[in-house]
C-alpha cells in the first residue's frame, strides 16, 4: 500500500514528520521483505531458516516461519555439496577464466567498501567483463587457427561457465 505523507507531515516538527516517514517505510519494508529483528541471534535464526530450506524469495512465507522458530536454538551450518563439477570443475573453472578471477580478486573486490553493495559490483563486473574477454578470446583464437574454432571456444567456454555458475 502507498504511504500518504500529506497527512504525516507537521510544519511546526519537521524532523518529527521526517521520523514519522521513515518509520513507517522501515515497518513496511520489513514485511516485504525477509527481516530478522533479533540482531544477537541472527546466526541462529538464519541458520534454521537454512536447515527448513524456506524460500528466501517469498519474504511472507518466511517471516512467518521466523516467528515460530526457537532463536536461542543453535543449528550446525549446511554444508553444500560440491555440485556436479566438484573439484575438477572448480580447477578447470579458474584456468579457464583465470584472467577475469585474477582481475576480480586483485583489483575490484578490494575497492568494495560496504559488504552490502558486493553482489552489484560482482554483478557489475561480471557484465563488461566478460564481453571484452570473450572477444579478445575470440580474436586470438582466431588469428591463431580460424574464426569457426574461435567461435566455438567461446561457446563452449560461455557454456561451461553457465553450468559451473547453476550447478555450484
């Protein structure tokens, strides 16, 4: 539902109607979205919300999952499961993108700044980076057999990296 600030707003308590605003938006968010208040036993509570395998994606379901859970019970990380690649995929993964993981952990992911902001800039990243990288794949392999097997690395190389990215 919309917030109708007209009615909020009080010209003699500005700061008052700022506050007034900004918690009402806070209460709304925090029904849109997955929101544990209690901040000392977030670990725990994530935690069970891990083990029932909630779906983090429908933020209505899964608060009202958190308010039936027990916060002060302490729960054993999931471990995941290498998925299908396992060791060998995440070798060949890094050899295969080695330059772009180099790029990454050397000089973009040190300039993040706030933890939050960690996905956009991976995101980000991934975006103009990949693109040149394939070119310049492309161009080299190119000139080095033909445009055909140029063309095919890249897909493959594309291919491989999709599964690698679904499946771990």
């Amino acid at each position: 539902k919309s917030i109708v600030v007209n009615t909020m707003y009080d010209a003699n308590d500005v700061q008052g109607s700022v506050n007034s605003v900004k918690g009402m938006v806070s209460d709304r968010l925090k029904t849109l979205t997955t929101h544990i208040a209690d901040e000392k036993q977030y670990d725990n509570i994530s935690g069970q919300l891990n083990a029932l395998d909630v779906d983090f994606l429908n933020p209505f379901e899964t608060n009202k999952v958190i308010k039936t859970i027990d916060p002060t019970k302490s729960v054993n990380p999931v471990k995941k499961k290498k998925g299908f690649f396992g060791v060998v995929g995440n070798a060949v993964f890094t050899v295969l993108n080695f330059p772009l993981l180099l790029l990454w952990r050397k000089w973009a992911r040190p300039k993040v700044w706030e933890p939050e902001f960690m996905g956009t800039l991976r995101f980000g990243f991934a975006l103009l980076a990949y693109p040149v990288y394939y070119a310049l794949l492309f161009t080299v392999i190119a000139l080095l057999c033909n445009g055909i097997v140029g063309l095919g690395a890249i897909v493959f190389l594309f291919l491989y990296n999709w599964l690698y990215v679904r499946t771990n």
